[in-house]
C-alpha cells in the first residue's frame, strides 16, 4: 500500500456473521412489536361476535316483548335484513373514545311489559355471559336498564352509543378500558388490550322502538395466548438459540475458521523457504477450489520467480561472450595499425556478435510473450500448412488427420509449429511429418524429422534454457523453451518422445 493511503473500513466476515445471527435471533422478539397491527383484527372479531349476540338477543327481546303486550311476533326476516352490519372498529387514537360514562339514576321505573319479561332475559344474559364473558344490557325507550348482567334499574340513556341505538341505528364502538389494578408491562405493546368493544342495537316490534340491547366485552389479545402457551414458547425461545448456535457454529466451521486458516497461510507463504500448501481442512467445496487456486497460483507465481532467476543467469552469461568480442574488436579497432584483412575480420566479429545479441533478445522477448501469445481456440494443422511451407520451403512437410479440430488458435500453433520446424532445419533434416490424433479428451500433436537426432547425454538438457549444440553458428537455446511456455501456458505438456531416426516432439492439449 501506498504511503499517504488510507485502507477503507470494511467489516470483519464474524461481524457480519454474528449481526445476521443477532438479527435472526431478534426476529420472533420483533413479532411481539408487529402485534399491534393484529390489534385490530381481534377488535373486529369481537365486534362481529357481539354483533351475531346482538341480533340473537334482540330477536329474543322482540319475541318476549310481543307475547308480553299481546302482539304478534315480528318477522325475523325483515328484522335481520334490516340490522344486517358488518365489523367497522378500527384501533387508533381518533376512533377511541373516552371510557363509558358512568349511569344515571333511572327517572321513572319500566313499563309492566319490561318488568314481565325482565327475569327471563336476566336468566338468558347470565348463562350467555359465563361463557362468552360479555356484558348484557337490556333497555327500554328512555335507555333505563331493566334485565341484564349489571346496572340494572340505572339510565344509559346519555351514553352515546345508546343514544344512537334509540334513534333507530346500531351502533359497535370501541372506548378505553378502566383497569381497577396496574396491567402488565408487556400488555403496553396491545392497544387491543386497552380497550372494550360496545355494541347497541335497536328493538323494534310491529315497527315500532321498543328499546334496545347494549352488549359490551374486552377483545382477545395476543399476550393471553402467549401466557397460555408459555411452556411451549420456552421450548420454541431454546429451539431458536440453539438452532442459531448450529448456524454460528457451520459458519464458523466451515467458512470462518478456512478463511482465518488461507489468510495466515498466504502470508506465511515464502517466508519458510517451504512451497506453498492449502490447510487439510477447508470447510466448503468452494473454499477447497479456492484454496487450490492458491496453491496453483502460488506454483506459477515460484516457477516465474525460479525462471527468472536462472534466465538472469543464463542471459548474463550469453550476452558476455557477443559482448566481450565486441569489446575486443573496438579496441583493436582504435589503434588503427591493423592490416585491411585484420580489419575485416574484426568487422566480422562486430557484425556477428551484435548478431548474436539481437538475436538472444529476440529469442527472450518471443520467450517471455509466450503466456500472451497462448490463444485457446480452434484451429487445425490445414489452416497453418500454406505458411508453414511459404517459411521454410527447403523442407518436406507432411501433414496427417491435418481436418481434426486442434483446441489452439492458428496463430498460436503456427508459431510453435515454426520453431520446431526451424529447430529440425538447423538440425540438417529434409523431412517433416506432422500428426493430429485425439486421446480420449487430449489432443496429441507429434512432429518427427529425419535429422541428426539427439544425443542420448543431450535428450534431458534440450529442455532447458539458453541450451544449443549450435552455439558457435548462432543457436540462442530459446526455441523449444518458447514451445514448452505457451504449451504449458495453453494447459499442456511437451515432451520428446523415441524415434528411430531424427528427433520426435509430441504436444499434449487438453
């Protein structure tokens, strides 16, 4: 890193790991926050219910009342139709009222028609509530309550709902609920929990206002179901801990800790002296591959090193012999006191060493674009044979299964294909024969001459650089080094493969 740059701030993988599993494990407390939306609905269950107890209780106000005064019954058809509502509470702080007005003293006893049917619908209104828990109030024309579950003999007739329902309308409010004890902390999270539903229906019989039916009740909340199940809840809280304790423990095994171990490694690597090797233990097929690719890596970034270390060597010790004769030949030059033969022999020298390092130079340029130079593609030995032959017309190049398809641009295998045919010029052949053939998923190429051959105690050095049994007519050692890079560049191999006669080079694509 530069001086003066500033490394960018970026999280550590076990920050980012632990937020997600902190989020995770946050996300059933979270729920308890988006209760608030089910507040409503619960509301609106509750309105309906009272509204469905409403309509049974006020059909059997009518019939009561009717068989009381000596009318007939009314038709629960119309009556229904008329009534039929809907759940319409919404919980916010505009559609909550204050809590219910406290009732009045009655200002004149009901009726004798109330009075006769008020045990009967007392008795219905208690039954009813030890199950549903609800408060039932029957009222007469002037809202006093004369059956019910409460307040029996008191006024309602100045509570808003009431007074809706005596003029002809039914009527579901919501008003904030009077505790006479402190509610839970938690219930605070509800605001279902806070309030009670009210709902007023009118009584009509032969179309007339007979009075009204007023039932009240606190919807359900989220917080009693909870409370009700906390046993199981426990088990679900542990269930998600430990659950979220697996998920940290598979990140950490098997993406964290492979992660910390390739890091540590990678700058471990070339301090031991040692080749680089991935950790046994690498988690994820993925984190393996990637290590491999470390490993790879870290192989071709040694053998470049390694390369050019010994080309630094091979180059100052070629390059000494061209320039030390033309230091020689400048020299003898100078004095000027030299024949006119001697004088062309010098000139003879100058031009074929600077010769030489042109040559050298050109040779380890081609050497070091052979990675470059390597092109994937397909090509085949018919596209390159015209320019083969256009460069070398002193030989006889053979071409066979020339049509097989080659995994190697023409370019490419035209310019290994020309140093190794220089390669068997130099070498006094007369004949090449070139052969595609195909190896399960490999592409063999093998080129045979019919020159000098190798010498056995040369066939393991030809491979390495700046090698050449033609020093001294101007070889540099560098062609079949340029093979072996772009072949090696292209995923292959070269090697040199027994013949009877001359010299056989086999290429392996795969």
């Amino acid at each position: 890193m530069q001086a003066g740059l500033t490394r960018k701030w970026r999280p550590r993988l076990w920050a980012v790991v632990l937020t997600v599993l902190a989020i995770v494990l946050c996300l059933p407390f979270a729920g308890l926050f988006l209760f608030r939306f089910y507040d409503s609905q619960l509301v609106q269950q509750t309105e309906e219910s009272l509204l469905s107890q409403a309509s049974v209780l006020s059909a059997t106000y009518a019939e009561l009342y009717a068989n009381a005064v000596g009318v007939p019954p009314p038709e629960l058809k119309s009556t229904s139709a008329e009534y039929a509502v809907f759940p319409s509470i919404s919980i916010n702080r505009e559609t909550v009222l204050p809590p219910r007005p406290d009732p009045q003293k009655a200002q004149a006893p009901p009726g004798v028609a109330y009075e006769k049917i008020a045990p009967q619908l007392t008795r219905i209104a208690n039954a009813a509530q030890a199950e549903t828990l609800a408060g039932y109030r029957f009222l007469d024309t002037s809202g006093t309550v004369f059956a019910g579950t409460a307040e029996i003999g008191q006024d309602l007739g100045h509570v808003y709902e009431v007074r809706q329902a005596l003029e002809g309308e039914v009527v579901s409010v919501a008003r904030t609920r009077l505790r006479g004890y402190r509610e839970p902390v938690l219930y605070t999270l509800s605001r279902g929990a806070r309030v009670r539903v009210f709902v007023a229906m009118p009584i009509f019989v032969d179309q007339k206002l007979i009075g009204a039916v007023y039932l009240s009740r606190t919807p359900n909340h989220i917080f009693r179901f909870l409370y009700g199940e906390r046993f199981n809840l426990a088990k679900a809280a542990a269930f998600v801990a430990l659950s979220t304790a697996l998920i940290g423990y598979v990140f950490w095994r098997f993406i964290t800790r492979p992660l910390q171990q390739l890091i540590l490694r990678t700058r471990s690597a070339g301090q031991t002296g040692q080749s680089w090797e991935p950790p046994e233990k690498l988690g994820t097929r993925e984190i393996a591959d990637l290590g491999q690719s470390f490993q790879t890596l870290t192989q071709r970034l040694q053998g470049k090193q390694d390369a050019l270390k010994t080309y630094t060597a091979h180059v100052t010790h070629e390059l000494k012999s061209p320039l030390t004769a033309l230091k020689g030949a400048t020299e003898l030059l100078r004095d000027g006191d030299i024949s006119g033969d001697q004088k062309h022999k010098l000139l003879d020298t100058v031009d074929k060493s600077s010769q030489r390092i042109e040559d050298l130079l050109a040779n380890m340029r081609a050497f070091s674009l052979a990675d470059q130079q390597a092109m994937a593609g397909v090509s085949d030995l018919d596209s390159v044979l015209p320019r083969l032959k256009q460069a070398f017309p002193g030989l006889d190049i053979l071409i066979e299964n020339g049509a097989l398809p080659l995994p190697v641009q023409a370019d490419t295998l035209s310019i290994m294909l020309t140093h190794l045919l220089e390669n068997a010029m130099q070498h006094t052949a007369q004949r090449v024969t070139v052969v595609a053939r195909s190896e399960g998923s490999e592409t063999i190429i093998e080129i045979t001459d019919d020159g000098s051959g190798i010498s056995a105690g040369n066939i393991d050095k030809i491979m390495e650089p700046f090698f050449t049994t033609r020093r001294d007519s101007g070889g540099t050692g560098m062609g079949l080094n340029i093979v072996k890079a772009t072949t090696e560049a292209l995923g292959g191999t070269l090697t040199v493969q027994p013949s009877v006669t001359g010299a056989c080079f086999q290429i392996r694509l795969g």
